[in-house]
C-alpha cells in the first residue's frame, strides 16, 4: 500500500466542528432548491408570527367586547377569528409539510455522500479492522437522520422565535407601560417594566436549567452507543442462530445479551436521575410563567389604569416574550440529543477523513509501511517485503516473487504464519510492515476469500457480485453454475432468499468459483477458497480454472500441499523468527 501520508491533510482529529457538518449540503449541487424551501419555510414563519399578533390584538377586543356585554361586536369578532385561525391552519400544515421536504432532502444527501466515503478506498474495511469507532451503521442510519431533522427543526424554530421576540416585544412595551416605583422617596419610572420582568424570568430560569441539565448531554452520547451496542448483538445472534443452536450455546448468548441490555439499564437510570432534576426546574418554570404576568401587572390592572380585555393582552404578549426568551429551556433535552448526535458524527467523519489513522502512529508504518505501486508492466512483484503486526512486530518475510500472467502459485505454510495478510497485502488492505509491491496498472484482480460474501437478493446477483447482473445473460450465468456442479441452482437464478444461509460452506465455495469463471480475472486469489470442497470436487474446480483461465495467474493459499499439481511455484511462509522462510518448485501439472 502506497503511503498514504498526504491524505491526512484533511485536518486534524479536533477539526471537524458542527458548522463543518452542516454547511457542505447548502453549498452543494442541490443549493437552489434548498435554499429556496428554506426561504418558502421562513416566509410562512412570518406569515405565522403575524397571524398570532393579530390574535393578540383580537383577544383584547374579544374580551372588551366580553366585559361590555357588547352583542354587535361579537359576531364580528366570531367571524374575524374564523378567518384567522383557518389562514392559520392552512399555512401551518404546509409549512411543516415543507419541512419535512427539506429534512428528508438534507437526510439523504448526506447519507449518499457518507456511503460514498464509508465504503471508497476501503475505509468501511479499515474502520473495523483498526476497531477506530463504534456502530458506524447506527451513525448513517439514524445519526444522520437525527442530524439534518433536528438541525433544520432547531434552526427554523430559533427563527421563528426571534421574529415572535421582535413583535410582541414591541406589543409588551407599548401596551403594558411603564410602571411607577419608590426609591428612597423618590419615584421611579420603569419604561416597559413587563418586558424587562419576562426577560429576567427567561434568563434566571435559562441559568438554572443549564446547570441542572448539562450532564445530560454526555449521558445520551453513551445511551445511543449502549443502544446501539445492544442492537447489533441481536443481529449478529439472529445471522448465527444456526451455529448458536449447534453449540447448544442459548445459554451463554442470553448471559452476553443480558449483559449488554445492563449498560443500557445503568445508564438509564443515570437518564432517569438527571432528567427527573431537569423536569422539576421545567415543570415549575412553566407553571409559575401561568401566574407570573398577571401578578406583575395586576397593580396597573387594579389601579384601572387599562381594561380587562388589555389585562389579557399583556398576559398573551408576556407568554410570548417569556416563551421565546424560554427556547433554551423548552428545546433543551432537543439540544442536547443533538449534541451527542453532533459528537458521534465528528467522530465518525473525524475517522473517514482519517482512513490511515492507526496505520500513520503505527510502529509498523513508521517506516513507511507496504508501498503498493501501479506499474505498467505485465506482471506483479514483491520487493523486500516484510509483513508485520499493527504494533510493529514483524510477521513474516517474503521473498521477491515475480507473479507472471499464466502462472500458478501455490502459498504454503502453518496457521498464523502470515498467508492471508500476504494476500492482504497485495490486495493492498494491510500497510503494516515495509517493503514494496508492484501491481500492474490495468490488470483485473480478484480476492477470493474462505468465506465468500453474498449479497442479499436474487441469486443471479450473489453469482455476478460485484459487477450488476444484468452485465450477464441468463444462459452464460447457468451455464458457469452446471460446470461448478450447482445443476440445482442454475434454473433459480431470479429467486431471492438470504443465500448465505441456503447454500452450504461447499456450494458457497463452488459458487465463489463459479463468480471467477464469469469475471475471468487476470489474477485470481484464492484463500483457502475450496477448503469446504472434498477432494474431488476441489480438484474439478482447479481443472476448471486452469482450462478456462489459461492466460490468467492463480495464486491459492493452503495449509498443505495436496494443491501442488495444479500450480508450478511454491511460497512457504512461516512466521519470523521460527525458522528461515524456505521455497522451492513443484512439478508443473
């Protein structure tokens, strides 16, 4: 593997912040529609703030009207309020129906272009291999979703606050006055005293609620990881319930679920604790913001200095101040779900931008690692290398080898010896040790481990994999399946089932071969590829190879030799230290 050192000029581990996250979508190819949903959400905003403070000037009215006993207004205002409320509802339903539009739009940008750097250049590969984050699934599918909802919801909400702070701001300091007090024997005028009573309400209860509240966001960072842990345990048993149930091992698997389930128990009741605080301030907040506007402005009231229907004026307009000056406190349990949202998706992004983390800090690239280098030439060659651990110590050395079209290597040696992170290697998934690898520029490679994977689907997919089946007919796909002996399969090829549990270890292996056959590679490498087969259908399948491939490399690992007929050299890889690492040649089949 190419040192990959220049890719870490994406940034540091810390440069990934929350901005960085959102701005990539509203400068993206799709900006023109989302900004202008955006503008279309906003306007109805206002629209929305308007109607309400033209409800608040109705319910003053209304009242008056109520108090004088005034029966020809009353229709009027009956028919005024109808208008509204129905301008009110229409505007509303589509104003979150646009929201969602926009929300789903975001969501699936952003889940295409982190697949996109998920799974290009391997990174989904080294990820799980240097074990650099936990439950990447989880952040695609429901992180993502939590992200671009709650984003777009928080931000349009903060607007429309602003826009109701700024109107009924304006309606408080007009309507409610100014407030005569005593100080020293000296009187006092207080210009707007409702709004500065709503703005002292908002921020001691703002105050009081960060302090109260503020663990929490740590502690939802670790439920939605313990959750997640969770799930994926019950997936993993539900995919293995076969071997599980072979192993009799019900037993030890309910004890790990058990287990798993007690973190999500632990730290919920760390949750329950901390939220039971945070509802106490909340609860009381709002029930006290019930009373609190007209105890303040009682005393005008009384002093008959404005009407009753005015009273209920400047309680609406103090709710509305007090409420948007409360965005904090009502939308902080969102926050901070959207913190811990927010954490795990710098993470992740932190990790994709740094694909090579572990393998730049690692003893065993500090070297420069495994080169692996594009070459135009026919052939693959190895050149001084050595395999070693991602802690630095060293695995195994393997001697030049010069991998011609046409030839057929067979690798041997014990168990833990280094074989298949040979193949890792040359595949150029494992950069730790040092040495280089020249691999042609256009040659056809392809990677068959013990254990193929097969795509969910129909079987004509899982058979053509990674190439669409539709790149096949038919005929030439049930024709390839007959010669691997799966006569069974070659009539089902549009079934769909979860193929890796239908067909057994063996037809799973014949059907990994039959894949080769369609390809036809330039390279083919098999790790341990037929150590399902018996021996007489893992001859066949090299006869098949070998006839069919005639201008192809094979390069097969295997534990013993019983595959020597079928390939003319011979690597034996043993680990370093244990005895010096020999080769030779076999008989040409």
């Amino acid at each position: 593997m190419s040192n990959q050192s220049s890719g870490l000029a994406s940034g540091r581990p810390d440069s990934v912040s929350a901005w960085s996250l959102i701005r990539p979508y509203w400068v993206s190819e799709e900006r023109r529609t989302a900004w202008g949903l955006l503008i279309a959400i906003i306007v109805m905003d206002l629209v929305l703030v308007g109607i309400n403070a033209r409800l608040n000037t109705w319910n003053r009215d209304f009242y008056n009207a109520l108090e004088g006993r005034n029966v020809r207004e009353f229709p009027q205002l009956m028919l005024l309020f109808s208008g509204l409320a129905f301008a009110f509802v229409g505007i509303s339903v589509y104003n979150r129906y646009l929201r969602q539009m926009l929300g789903f739009r975001w969501r699936q940008w952003l889940t295409t272009r982190y697949l996109q750097q998920w799974l290009g250049d391997a990174t989904f590969y080294r990820i799980e291999r240097d074990r650099l984050t936990d439950n990447p699934d989880q952040r695609i599918a429901v992180d993502l979703d939590l992200f671009a909802t709650t984003t777009l919801s928080l931000t349009l909400d903060l607007l429309s606050t602003l826009e109701t702070l700024v109107w009924f701001s304006t309606i408080l300091w007009s309507t409610a006055g100014a407030l005569q007090v005593m100080i020293g024997g000296t009187p006092v005028q207080i210009p707007g005293y409702m709004l500065w009573a709503a703005i002292v309400y908002a921020i001691a209860g703002s105050l009081l609620t960060n302090k109260v509240g503020h663990p929490l966001v740590s502690i939802n960072y670790q439920l939605q990881r313990v959750e997640a842990d969770f799930r994926f345990g019950l997936i993993r048993l539900r995919e293995n319930a076969e071997q599980i149930a072979l192993y009799n091992g019900m037993r030890a698997e309910q004890s790990t679920a058990q287990d798993l389930f007690g973190r999500i128990r632990d730290n919920w009741w760390r949750v329950m604790q901390y939220t039971r605080r945070y509802n106490f301030v909340l609860n009381f907040y709002g029930q006290l913001a019930e009373i609190f506007p007209i105890v303040v402005a009682s005393p005008r009231y009384f002093a008959g200095l404005f009407s009753f229907g005015t009273l209920m004026q400047i309680g609406d307009a103090f709710s509305s101040v007090s409420e948007s000056l409360s965005w904090f406190i009502n939308n902080y349990d969102t926050l901070v779900q959207w913190r811990a949202t927010v954490n795990r998706l710098r993470e992740f992004r932190r990790v994709m931008q740094l694909p090579h983390l572990k393998e730049s800090v690692s003893p065993a690239t500090e070297h420069g690692g495994i080169n692996l280098h594009y070459v135009d030439e026919t052939h693959l060659a190895t050149h001084n290398l050595t395999l070693a651990l991602p802690s630095g110590e060293t695995l195994a050395s393997v001697r030049d080898i010069t991998v011609k079209p046409g030839s057929r290597w067979l690798v041997c040696g014990p168990s833990g010896s280094g074989k298949s992170t040979l193949l890792r290697a040359l595949a150029g998934l494992w950069p730790f040790g040092s040495g280089s690898i020249d691999a042609p520029v256009n040659a056809r490679m392809m990677f068959i481990p013990q254990q193929s994977y097969l795509p969910p689907g129909i079987l004509k997919a899982a058979l053509t994999y990674p190439l669409a089946a539709t790149e096949f007919s038919d005929e030439e796909c049930g024709e390839t399946m007959r010669l691997c002996r799966l006569e069974g399969y070659a009539d089902r090829l549009h079934e769909s089932d979860q193929w890796w549990r239908v067909l057994s270890p063996g037809e799973q292996q014949r059907l990994a071969a039959a894949r080769v056959l369609l390809h036809k590679p330039d390279y083919v490498f098999l790790d341990e590829a037929t150590s399902a087969l018996d021996t007489e259908n893992e001859a066949h399948l090299y006869r098949l190879l070998t006839e069919r491939l005639p201008k192809g490399a094979i390069v097969s690992v295997a534990h013993g030799k019983s595959l020597a007929e079928f390939h003319q050299e011979t690597l034996d890889v043993v680990r370093a230290g244990e005895q010096t690492v020999a080769y030779g040649r076999t008989p040409t089949a």
